[in-house]
C-alpha cells in the first residue's frame, strides 16, 4: 500500500511531464512555420496544457461519469409509467428544452 502512495503521484508527475514535452516539439515543429509563431519553451506547454485542462475538460474526475446517469436515475427512469414518460417528453421538447419539438400528429378521421 505505501507503494502505491509513492507509485501514483509519480505516474501523474512522469505522464504531465512528457504530455508537455510532446505539446512543445509539436508546437514548435508546427506552428511557426505554418502561422510565423514564436516557439514555447517547456514551462510554457505545461502551463497550455494547465489552461486547456481548465477552459475544456473543467475538473471532472474522468471520462466514464460523463456517459453515466446519476446515482439512481436509470432506475427512476425505468420504472416511469406512460403518462409520466410523455410529460418528460413534453418538457424535452418544450420551448426551453434540449431538443426540437417534434411534428403535430394530423387529426384521426373520425
């Protein structure tokens, strides 16, 4: 256990260092030839790779909990009856929701 308290921060340390030195090989391989930038030095990619962290992948703690639903909404959402799953659709589809309202029926002959 106690190697692992060592083991991980080092990983972390080791994988932020070379993500650094990749960023700024290809920045400077790249971009001031293409643009007429000027090249970076090491601790300018660590902090591009610290700003783009921040503007673009926020502080989230991984990939995965943005694909899940929260703790016990599939399973509230499962055991919706009917009526409820058509007033969530309705509120999906309203004038403030994530998706466009979907075509009105046309009227059954009667």
């Amino acid at each position: 256990m106690r190697r692992r308290f060592f083991f991980i921060p080092l990983c972390g340390i080791a994988f932020a260092a070379l993500a650094s030195a990749a960023v700024m090989l290809l920045w400077n391989a790249l971009l001031p030839p293409l643009f007429n930038l000027s090249a970076i030095t090491y601790w300018q990619a660590l902090g591009l790779l610290i700003l783009s962290r921040i503007l673009f992948g926020g502080f989230h703690h991984g990939w995965r909990h943005h694909h899940r639903f929260p703790h016990g909404m599939r399973e509230r959402m499962m055991n919706l009856s009917e009526e409820e799953r058509a007033q969530l659709r309705a509120r999906w589809h309203g004038p403030w929701g994530c998706c466009e309202r979907p075509a009105p029926e046309p009227p059954k002959p009667s």
